[in-house]
C-alpha cells in the first residue's frame, strides 16, 4: 500500500482536489474488493472494476503529484509594509513637497494596483509562488516610484549661523552706509 502524502503546508485547493480523489480511488478498491470476492460475478464486472480501479489509480497519482506546497509570502509582506511606510514631510521646504506630491499623484495608480495585487495574493491560500513572486515584483516597482518622489524631498536649511552672522554683521553693514552718504556717524 502507497504511503500517504504529508499534506502539511499545502495549499487548501490541492488538498480537497487530493481528498476528493482519494475518496473515489477508495470506493473503486472496495468496489474491486466487492467483485472479487462475489463468486458469481460475470467477467463484464470484472473487467469493469479493474478498469475503474486503474482510472482511480491514475487520477491520485496525479492528485498526489499536484499537491501545491503554499508560497512563501514572508518577502511579499515585508516589502507590502516597507511600501506602507509614512513619509514625514515635516522640515522640508514647500517647494519638495509639492514636487514629492506631484510625483506621488503620478504613480498613484501603478502604487495602488500594486498594493492590491499584494493584499490579494497574501490573502490567497492558494496562491502559487509565481503569483507571489510577481505580485513582490510589482510591489518592488511601485517602492522604486514611492523613493524617486521621496528623493525630491529636501531638508529646510539651518538658518540660525545666519542669522548669528547677520545679527553680528548688522552694526559694521550700518556703519559702512552711513560713511558713504557723508552723513556723520558716532561710534558708541
């Protein structure tokens, strides 16, 4: 007797297709059992059980061989999460933000198509690895689209050592103007 398929961490699909056929190849051996055992069986029923015993046979053979092993979606969720990432605006100048923004509104689409090619697959049990490969490989895209926006981003500049600078420079850039109008000036 063949021993049973470990049907661990396969995908639901194959495993009914699996159990369905199983079921039939068992109800054809008790038939074949049936015949042979009834001494007045004719040879048409005879004939008829080993025939229907060798389909049976054939189709868990196949069954067995397509038991789909689930796939591996741990990639696929972690490049889902990192594309969800926030990005923070906060201390970038207004001008990067409208440029961050725009580029967004322009890939929005393919982002969201993406996202949910994503979602759909790690929500499928039976998902094949190709499925999910493919949906890892449009999620990949859409981050390159999501980091191009993110590079036009540009840090506000720091303007206190200007404004140290200017406060100092202030007094001299006021002294140097009054001495070029000829307008008498005190020094305190």
């Amino acid at each position: 007797m063949a021993k049973a398929p470990d049907l661990a961490n396969k995908t639901p699909q194959s495993i009914t297709t699996y159990e369905t056929t199983k079921a039939q190849a068992d109800a054809a051996l008790a038939k074949a059992l049936s015949v042979q055992n009834d001494l007045n069986a004719t040879p048409a029923q005879v004939q008829e059980a080993v025939n229907q015993l060798k389909a049976s046979h054939t189709a868990l053979t196949a069954a067995k061989a397509g038991l789909q092993t689930k796939a591996d979606k741990q990639a696929l969720i972690g490049a889902l999460n990192k594309l969800n990432e926030p990005i923070a605006t906060d201390g970038k100048t207004p001008a990067s933000i409208t440029a961050y923004r725009n580029s967004l509104t322009a890939n929005q689409s393919t982002i969201n198509q993406a996202k949910a090619q994503a979602q759909a697959m790690i929500a499928n049990e039976n998902a094949s690895q190709v499925q999910v490969n493919e949906a890892l490989q449009a999620i990949k895209s859409a981050q390159v689209k999501i980091d191009e926006a993110k590079n036009k981003l540009v840090d506000q500049a720091n303007k206190q050592a200007l404004q140290a600078s200017i406060a100092e420079a202030g007094p001299l850039v006021e002294i140097t103007i009054r001495l070029r109008v000829g307008k008498p000036f005190r020094l305190s």
